[in-house]
C-alpha cells in the first residue's frame, strides 16, 4: 500500500469519526429529550461521551491489536489538545466564563485522577528503577486489567454523582429540536458505526505513516492521532463560544478528559493491558502541569484572551517538544 493511500485512508477516517460523533451526538440528546433527561445530564456525560466516541474508538482498536503507545499516548496528547488548545482557541475568540461546579468539582476530580494515573504507571520509577536496563524506554510500567477495571468502576460513580446532583437542581429546559424515536435510534446506530470504522482507520494507517517515517507510535499518536481524534472537542466547544455559550465550551473540554482517562483507558486496559514507555510517563507528567495551569487560570471564573494566548503558545511547545526529543 503506498504511503498516499495511508494519508488518503487516515483522512477518510477521521472524517469518519467526526461525522460519526455528530451523528452520535444529535442522535443521544434527542433521546434523552424524548425521556425528559435533564439537559444538564445530556451536556455533561452525552455530549462529552459523543465528542470522545473517536478517543475511544482509536484506543480500543489500538488495544486489540496491541498497538499500546498508540492506546495510551491518543488519550494523553487529546486531552493535553483540549486543555490549551480547544480551551486556548475558544478563550482567544471570546473569554470564558468558568461555570463555579466545574471549577470547585470536576476541574480538580479530572486533575487528581490524572496524578494518580501518573503514579500507577511511573511505579516503577518512584520505587527506584535500574535506569541503565536496555528495556527502560518500553516497559517502564503497565496499565493492567485489574487497574482497568477500578478506573471503570470510578467512573461509574462520577456519572452516577453527576445524575444524582443534576436530579436535586433539575429545571424544565428543553433545548434542540424533537425528532422521532426511529430517527434517533438511525443517528445512534451509524454515528457508532462510523466511529468504530473510522478509528480502525485511523490507527492501521497511522502506524503505517509512523513506519514509513520512522516515527515512533508514541510521538504520532501524541500528535496527528491526537489532535484528529480531538477534532469534534475543537469543534463543538468552538461553535459554543461563539454562540455565547461558553459554560458548555469548558464543561465539554473538562468532561471529555475525564471520560478520556477513567472510561477510554479503563475500557481499553480491560481488554488487553497497556504497556507503558518512558515518554509517556513523561506526557502524563506534562499532562498534570498543563492541567494545573488551566485549573490556576479558571480560579478567576473566566479564562481571558490572554490567557488564551499562553495556553496555545504552550500547547505549540509541547509540540516541538514531542518532535525534537
């Protein structure tokens, strides 16, 4: 297959899980809107599952046919993308308000499961590691089945605190456009659909670019698997600050990264453990910093363009960072 094929195939993917979470998306809330589910509830676990449906399909894929530091680095280079990016790109066209729950809620629960990843897979690290081992650079750690199955059983508590909150301040809204109960179940069937073949796509021809470059599957799966899996994140939250709606824009951002850690890995290591390099150890460390700053920056409630500005300026060094090393 020759290389223009791959560029070809990868881009017909991600038009795939793009188009696929859109319709995953539209199809999910009208749904819910049919059996009267808040809108709060829709927004925060809806809408975040739909737009890190392409996350998910590209790291389970990459799971099952071992491609581990696709699995792992997709999830860390997407959710460092839609913290200094997609929250960057949407602060720079208007500043955003930080809504106070995600601020005292959500924003620290995401960072602190993000430490304690940190601390399962650099375990080997903290207990004193032989450095000089010629495996150090690809089996420093593992994410394994049973730490799978605990991320899973953890998020499954957040979505039910998520709902149980969400019922005590219920209000009456009732947004988007009705469709039929047929119509949503056909939106549903092929977003999934397109997802699921998309992310296949996705992670067969990006490992083969990978190759032919001599790229490690670390350093493009933190890079054009990332950012193209993040693509309805950019998208959704984008579209959402310029329509004023900027709560939607940062709960979007923040409730897709815990989805991406706690859901897409714990799927994905429950399937087949995750081996764990020396680089992504590091991305995971980079993840923490950058998530602390954004925290640092919403503590004001709103996020400026300036601060906007920082923030793309570091995801662009985080870049360059990933390449030169």
């Amino acid at each position: 297959m020759s290389i223009i094929l791959n560029v070809v195939l990868l881009i017909v993917g991600f038009i795939g899980l793009i188009k696929g979470a859109d319709f995953f998306v539209d199809g999910s809330s009208a749904l819910a809107r049919i059996f009267k589910v808040p809108g709060v509830i829709i927004g925060l676990t809806i809408v975040a599952l739909g737009t890190s449906a392409p996350e998910l399909a590209v790291s389970t894929a990459a799971a099952v046919q071992g491609a581990n530091e696709i699995a792992l680095s997709n999830v860390v280079g997407s959710n460092i993308f839609n913290l200094l990016c997609v929250l960057g790109v949407c602060a720079l066209i208007r500043p955003i308000p930080v809504d106070k729950s995600i601020v005292k809620r959500d924003f620290p629960f995401s960072i602190l499961i993000t430490i304690g990843l940190f601390i399962a897979v650099g375990i080997r690290i903290f207990s004193g590691f032989d450095f000089f081992k010629t495996d150090l650079l690809e089996n420093i750690g593992v994410i394994s089945r049973p730490l799978g199955i605990v991320m899973l059983i953890i998020f499954t508590a957040y979505i039910i605190t998520l709902i149980v909150l969400a019922k005590r301040s219920e209000t009456s809204e009732d947004s988007g456009k009705n469709m039929p109960v047929w119509k949503c179940i056909l939106l549903i069937t092929v977003g999934l659909a397109c997802i699921i073949i998309g992310g296949q796509l996705v992670v067969e021809n990006a490992k083969a670019i990978a190759a032919f470059f001599g790229m490690s599957e670390t350093l493009i799966g933190l890079t054009i698997v990332a950012v193209g899996t993040s693509l309805p994140e950019l998208v959704t939250s984008v579209v959402a600050a310029r329509k004023g709606e900027n709560g939607l824009a940062v709960g979007n951002v923040v409730g897709s990264n815990i989805f991406n850690i706690l859901f897409i890995l714990g799927v994905s290591s429950t399937i087949h453990p995750i081996a764990v390099n020396y680089a992504s150890v590091i991305d995971l460390f980079i993840l923490i910093i950058v998530s602390v700053v954004t925290y640092v920056f919403s503590l004001t409630k709103k996020i400026s363009r300036a601060e906007g500005a920082v923030m793309v300026l570091m995801y662009a060094a985080t870049v360059i960072f990933a390449i030169v090393r």
